[in-house]
C-alpha cells in the first residue's frame, strides 16, 4: 500500500490532489497561465505558492513509489533499476 503523503494543505490553497497525475496537470495549467503574463501580481504569487505545494506533493508520491519498486534478488530485496 503506498504511503500516504505528509503534504497538509495550507488555510488559503486548493485541497490535496486525488493523484500525481492530477496535481501534474494542474501544475502545467499553472505554469501556462504564469507564463501568460496577464496574472496581477497577487494572482501570480498565489499561483507560485500552489505550484511549489504541489511539486512538493508530487516529489513525495513518487518517493513513495520508489520505495515500493524493489526486486527480490537471490533472497534479498534490492532498490529497482531501470533496464539500460
């Protein structure tokens, strides 16, 4: 079972994506509306502040995967590697 994030969501943000895959998009939704440049200052720090608490929430879904990726080696289980 994958272990749960110890993201908290901040008083004044969106709440805690369902999945990686949600807070990804969302991060790219943030990102092209930033780059726009038609964000007010207030509007492009909230939106700055969100992208790092879900980069943040993205890093600890996938650290979380990774420790579940392991392989049983000759009886002792090893971190998974990528084929080259």
């Amino acid at each position: 079972m994958p272990k749960a994030p110890s993201v908290s969501t901040p008083k004044d943000q969106a709440p805690v994506p369902e999945s990686y895959e949600s807070a990804l998009g969302e991060i790219e939704e943030l990102v092209a509306q930033m780059e726009s440049g038609q964000l007010p200052l207030e509007k492009l720090l909230t939106s700055y502040k969100r992208g790092a608490f879900l980069l943040k929430f993205c890093r600890e879904q996938l650290e979380a995967v990774e420790d579940q990726i392991k392989l049983l080696e000759d009886g002792d289980l090893k971190p998974w590697t990528a084929a080259p």
